[in-house]
C-alpha cells in the first residue's frame, strides 16, 4: 500500500524526529526498532502521540503495554521507559530482537538500570535514537506566530528562549499562562510552578533539597552540595542525575531561569535563608559577589531578622548593586540595617549608591551629612561623592574645595591629587603646588594611585612644560585607571581630561583611542559615562563629520534636558558647533536659548573652555555675544592666572579669532592674532593657528594671496582642524576679485571638507543642475553672505543674485529658504 508522505505536525521538531515520522507516515507497514531519548518535558510524549497518529490514520492498531503487543500486526509505542519494572523492559527487548517489530521507545537519559540499557543495546543496533533537545530559535518562532496569528518580534523569541531553554512544555506553559513581551525572570507563570512542584516531588528528598540548593545559589557539584546540606557525596551523585534529566536544566546542569524561580518559589523561605547563609559566608570569606545569591532575598520578611553573616552580606550586595543595579542599592542597605548593621556604617555607601543612581540632591544630602559627623567611618567617601557631585553639576571651585580639605584634613589616598587637578583646573596653580609640598599622600602604591599621581604631573606639565610629555603623562594616567571601572568616584577621569588635553593640541587619534578604551573599561562608572561619549563625539565635530557627530551626540544624550551642568554644557556646545558647521541658521537660533542657560550654569574652569570657545563662535554668528563675553574674560583670567599656558589657551584663543572675524571686527582680530603668533612654537597645532590668523587678518582686508591661503588652510587640516581649514580657504575665496584665485580656493575648500557627502535626493547632482555661475552664488549664499555682498563678490546686482536664487529654488523644488539650503548642501558637497 502507498502513503503520500505528509508534512510533520507542527509538534514533531528538530531533524531526526521529522525524519522518524515522516519514515512512519510513507510507509507504516515497514519494521522499525527505534529509541527516542530526552530529559523530561522535551517533546517525548508529544512525538510518541504523533506517531500513534500516523499508525491508526494507516489502520495499524497502536499497542502501549508491549506484553499485549503482536509483532506481525500492532506498532508498539513505550514512554517513560526508564519508569518500566524489568519484565516490562524485558519483553520490550524480546521484541526488538524481532525482526518483524514496529517499536518506538521513549526514555528519559537517567535513571538507565541493566534492565533499560540491555534495551537501549539492541535497540542501538538498529541506529542511534533520536535526541530531543527542545525548540531551537525558529521552533519557537513557528510555535509563538501559530498562537499569536502573526510573527513575533525578535526579541520576544529571544526572552522565551532564555527563560525557558526551549524546553516545550515549559515553553507551552509560558504560552498558556501570560505572552512572551510579558515575560521576566520575577513572573512565573502558574503552570510553570506545577510543573516544577510536580519534578521536585518525582525527585525524593535528596534531590529535591539539592535543586533547592542549586535554584538559590548553589554550584551544581557533589561536593559543594554534599557540604552545603550535610549529605553523602554518593547520595548527591544521583540525585543531579535526577535533575538534569527532569530538563529543568542547561547544558551546565544549571537550572533554567524560570525553573530556578519556580524552585525558589516552592521551597520556603527560612530555608532558603539558611541555604544562603551557609553559601554567603564562603562567598565573603573567598571575597566573592554575593548580589545573585541575595537579590532574591530583597522582597522577604526575613530580611528583618537580626544575623550578623546577612548583614554582612546585604552590606556588600548594596556596594555591588550601586554599580549593577544602582536602583536596589539602597534596598540592601536598608536590609543590612535590619539585619544588624549600624546605620553610621553605611551612610557613605548610600550616598555613594544614590550618586552612581543619578538622585544628585539625595547623595549631596547624605554626603553633607557625613561629612560633619565625625563618628562616621568613610568621612573620606562622602567628600568624594560631594565633590564628583559638584564637580558633575558645574561647580569646580566647590569641589575642588572639598578635596582640599579631605586632603589637609582626612589624608585619604587620592584626595591630595584630585585637589590639584581641581584647584589648577580653576586657576590656582600656586595654591596646587603648595597642597603637594605640604601634604604628604599617604596611600599604598595601587593602580588607582599611580593613576592620579601621573594625572596631576600630567596636567601640571600641560600648564608649565612640553605638550608631548603633558599628553604621554595624562595618557598613562588614564591607562592605569582602566582597571578600576566605576568603582572610585572621582570628580573627573583621567581619560576625560587625557582627551580634552589631546583635543585641545589637534591629536585626534590620541583622544579617540583615550575616551573609547574609557567607555570600555566604564571609567569613572555611571556618573561619567555621558561625558566620555559627549567628548567622543566631539571628535567627527573636530573633523567637521557633521553626520558622524550628530549620530555619536544623539546616543550619548537622547534626553539632553536631563543632563547636568557640565555635560549639557559640552551637549550644547556641539550642538551649536553642527549647527555652524552645516550653516545652519535655524538651528543656531533652536540652541540659542539652552547655550545661553549652559554657560551660566558653568562658571569658567580649564576642562571647559573646548565648549566654551565653540559657543562663543557659535554667539557671533548670530550677533549676540554680549552675553557670552563675561564668561570668555573670566576664562581668559582664569589662564593669565596659570600664566597663559598654550596647550589650553590657544583653541579659545583660535574660537575668539573665529568669532571676531564673523562679526569683522578688525581690532579684536589683530589682539587674538598677536597671542597665537606667541603661542606659536609651542606645538604644531599652535604654529598652524598662527599662520592661519595671519591669513585671517589679511583675507579680512581683502589682501588674498592664494598660496599663504592654501598652505594656512592645508596646516590647519593637517593639525586637527579640519573643518577650519575648510572654511578659511572657502572665505578667503570669497573675499578676492581675482576669479582665477577664487576657483582655486574654492577647489580647496572643497578637498578639505571633513564631512562625508549627504545623501541626494532623487534628481540632485552637482553635474548639470546648476550652471557655474548657478554654484558660484549658491557657495557664497551658503557660506553665510548677503545677496549684496554676493554680488559684490561676483560683479553682479543683488537683484541678480535673487534671480538666481530663485531659479535654483523653482529647479530644485524647494518648498522653503531651508529647505532650498539643505538642498544645495547636498549638491555642493557631493
């Protein structure tokens, strides 16, 4: 008789067992001898059920209990065959000797006595068995779009399949119970609990205190748990071979996430205590994390009995938590307190967690209060936390106040070098080197103070001595920081200053290796993790990769409202920099309000005048620098204080020149340029500065020589200053009468852009849109001219020029003055 072979059922997955039914379904009358092994759960019954079905749909009678079985006519199929007594499996092995037999048999890997695997012998004769091992990613996918009627998102499949392990009827009692984006680790759903009851109660006593064990904490070995619940190694042997093959476990004998929480749900709470108790003390004891054993605990009113082991241990789950999860931090603390710890012990710690957490005005509060009270064991963390605080909302004056006096006062290692940086980063460098002769710091020879003792020599070098010594220095500083992560709160890293330093002398390379080896390694913890990928993403500023900085500011601050001082700072300030860059005067005027708010949030400091300069640029194209001019006298006070150091004064003095010549005033021209001709020799990015200002001064005037122009613009480009050297080739190009030397320039202009070309709307090319004299004003228009000067420029009337540029509007589509500019960006660049 001929079958049409069938598509499997949806319940029969994984290779060999579709290959098994569909053998099954194409031809029912052959022989097979055949074994199906799985741990509980995995789809044995499902299959055998499947098969069961082919059989009868075939008229081929289906036997269960093999001593009724009849060779020559029924298919016999056993499940759980390792819960057989020995005649059953004896007569199953007869009949597997049989040559006419249809038997399929399903067993569980453990228990395996002589009986079973005398069977599973000779049934290996026939083939290996088939090995279920749960649904794979696409299995789970099929199984959820069947229930759901539509395919599901990926990570739903993810979630269910790290929860469940695959495992199908863990899997169908998730489906059957709640949905997939519902699923977490602390919602188990109802049958998943019974179906755990049920294998904890199939385990015996033994095994189900050893998956208890286990679901809290414990390591899966003999040893560990033959210890742990004062048992017989050889009684535990057995009992995880139970577990592993309930398939409530992974590939590591690891409960699953679900089935971990389950068994923890069904085994009561003082003993899970106890087994915790014992596993905590050897964690502490060996220096080890406690906040996985614990974390469950959070939640239960034994958290409130007094036991000297758990509150130690609560004690150190709270320290580890405010860097993994800062929200529970203080949860454990409270736990700890409850448990028998001194609240004195902890006050630091909680201001510690509540600073890491991102709740400023609470760690402040708790910090100021440890402060003052002398009976507090960490005095020296709370400064810490005051001044990280501070120093993170725009007050470094403050903070470097506070670490002065931990350093005079408490000599807690590191607060001696925090002070200098702080107290040289406002200007008072005598103060600085006078706390480093008369304060002595104590601390070991750690990494973290190895870190800070080249941070200060760095940053000291950076105001007195070589620029390629300052940087090597700052760079070994924030190296050997690395290793430490977030666990010191600091008020600055040394990778942030590192980078700034580097920013500031155009070695790019160097400030992008800094601040992303920092944001790998989680340099400074959360607090500063917002201001590592602020300065990365001043780099493609920098490079004037306008696309790139965008991409980089909006996932370092997606909710820019929400930062603090000193990041909205440095967020504003590239802001404003895209903005001028792209010369995009609408959205200059957007950031005019938040610029305005972020520097009067931030009095002047060292490690803030990148942002500061950009802003004062950023002021004088939009003809309202009145407001920033206190802020930029302060800074520059603020240097004549350090004696004018170049590393740091000569980009603020380069965003000064910028913003001079914007508003063409002549006179403040001529003061910047004198300084940065000073400057010149003290490094390649200060000798490119000056030789660019000098062209500035002339191309002002109109005195444009082409070869100064392109060797100033090309050293600017050559010394970090990308996008700098774009713009002065382009203006200088703009402001002769010779139209040789004008394309000229503007041909360079063009080869130094540091911006990748936009994408092109449909019909936007640079070849036949608009004629050369059409890209002529489209280029001055762009660069921020009137129609008169345009005109001036070109020998033509302003009338002219809004005939132009209305052609070009009409032939581009444009619906509006930006839209018509962002157009033409996009052709001008391509």
């Amino acid at each position: 008789m001929n079958h049409r072979i069938a598509t499997a059922p949806d319940l029969v997955t994984g290779p060999r067992a579709v290959r098994l039914w569909e053998s099954v379904a194409a031809a029912p009358a052959e022989p097979v001898q055949v074994g199906i092994q799985a741990a509980g759960g995995a789809g044995k019954t499902a299959l055998l059920d499947e098969l069961a079905d082919a059989y009868r749909a075939a008229g081929v009678p289906v036997e269960r209990d093999v001593r009724r079985a009849d060779p020559a006519s029924t298919a016999v199929l056993l499940d759980d065959a390792h819960l057989l007594d020995d005649a059953a499996l004896r007569a199953a092995r007869e009949l597997a000797a049989d040559p006419r037999a249809r038997l399929v048999v399903a067993y569980r890997p453990w228990p395996r006595g002589a009986e079973l695997a005398e069977l599973v012998h000779v049934l290996d004769r026939s083939g290996p068995p088939v090995v279920l091992s749960g649904y794979t990613a696409a299995d789970l996918a099929a199984r959820v779009e069947r229930g759901l009627g539509t395919a599901p998102p990926a990570e739903w499949i993810d979630r269910l399949l790290a929860q469940t392990g695959g495992v199908p009827r863990l899997v169908e009692g998730v489906l059957a119970d709640t949905s997939p984006q519902h699923l977490t680790p602390a919602s188990v759903p109802s049958r998943i609990v019974e179906h755990v009851q049920h294998e904890l109660a199939a385990l015996g006593e033994v095994g189900g205190r050893c998956a208890s064990a286990v679901a809290v904490g414990a390591a899966p070995h003999p040893d560990v748990l033959a210890w742990l619940l004062a048992l017989d190694p050889a009684d535990v042997v057995p009992a995880l071979s139970a577990i592993r093959a309930s398939g409530l476990t992974d590939g590591a004998g690891e409960l699953l996430p679900l089935a971990r929480r389950a068994a923890q749900l069904l085994t009561p709470v003082d003993e899970r205590i106890a087994i915790a108790r014992r596993l905590v003390r050897v964690q502490l004891d060996r220096g080890r994390p406690v906040l996985g054993l614990l974390r469950p605990f959070l939640d239960s009113e034994t958290t409130s009995a007094a036991d000297p082991t758990m509150a130690e241990a609560y004690e150190q789950a709270g320290v580890e938590a405010a860097e993994q999860a800062p929200e529970l931090s203080s949860r454990f603390f409270d736990a700890a307190v409850s448990a028998g710890t001194p609240p004195v012990r902890l006050a630091a710690r909680r201001a510690k967690a509540a600073a890491i957490a991102g709740h400023f005005d609470e760690a402040l509060r708790l910090a100021d209060a440890v402060i003052v009270d002398e009976t507090v064991p960490d005095r020296a963390l709370g400064v810490q936390v005051a001044a990280s605080v501070l120093a993170h909302r725009g007050l470094p004056a403050r903070s470097a106040q506070l670490c002065r006096w931990s350093a005079e006062h408490l000599r807690w290692p590191g607060d001696r070098a925090y002070a200098a940086v702080s107290l040289i980063g406002t200007g008072r460098l005598a103060e600085a080197e006078q706390l480093l002769r008369t304060v002595p710091d104590p601390g070991p020879p750690t990494s973290l103070s190895g870190s800070s003792d080249q941070l200060v020599d760095g940053i000291r070098e950076s105001i007195t001595g070589n620029p390629v010594t300052a940087l090597s220095l700052l760079t070994r500083s924030a190296s050997l920081a690395e290793p430490v992560g977030g666990a010191a709160l600091v008020p600055d890293t040394p990778a942030a200053i590192a980078t700034l330093a580097a920013l500031h002398c155009g070695e790019l390379d160097v400030a992008a290796s800094v601040v992303g080896r920092a944001i790998e390694a989680g340099s400074g913890g959360p607090m500063l993790a917002v201001r590592h990928r602020l300065l990365a993403a001043w780099i493609p500023l920098a490079r004037g990769d306008t696309l790139g900085a965008r991409a980089a500011l909006d996932a370092a601050a997606p909710a820019p409202d929400a930062l603090q001082a000193r990041d909205r700072l440095l967020a504003t300030a590239i802001e404003a920099g895209i903005a001028n860059r792209d010369n995009d005067t609408a959205a200059l005027n957007a950031v005019r309000g938040r610029a305005r708010q972020a520097i009067a949030e931030h009095p002047a400091d060292l490690f803030g005048l990148l942002a500061l300069g950009e802003l004062a640029v950023s002021c004088a194209r939009l003809h309202d620098q009145d407001w920033v001019e206190p802020h930029l006298d302060a800074a520059f006070a603020l240097l004549a204080e350090l004696g004018d150091p170049p590393l740091w004064t000569g980009l603020l003095r380069w965003k000064c020149l910028q913003a001079a010549v914007v508003s063409e005033d002549a006179a403040t021209v001529r003061t910047h340029v004198a300084a940065l001709e000073a400057m010149s020799g003290h490094n390649p990015m200060s000798a490119a500065m000056a030789a660019a200002a000098r062209t500035w001064q002339d191309v002002l005037t109109g005195a444009v020589d082409r070869e100064q122009a392109e060797q100033a613009a090309r050293g600017l480009h050559a010394a970090g200053l990308t996008w700098d050297g774009a713009r002065l080739a382009g203006q200088a190009a703009l402001r002769t009468a010779d139209r040789p030397t004008m394309l000229g320039l503007l041909e360079c202009a063009r080869s130094l852009q540091g911006k990748p070309a936009r994408p092109r709307a449909i019909g936007e090319s640079g070849d036949g849109v608009l004629s050369e004299r059409e890209r002529e004003v489209a280029e001055l228009v762009l660069s921020g001219l009137t129609y008169k000067q345009v005109g001036k420029r070109l020998f033509i009337s302003a009338k002219t020029v809004e005939h132009h540029i209305g052609r070009i509007k009409q032939r581009l589509g444009a619906s509006s003055r930006e839209d018509l500019l962002a157009r033409l960006r996009g052709i001008l660049d391509s």
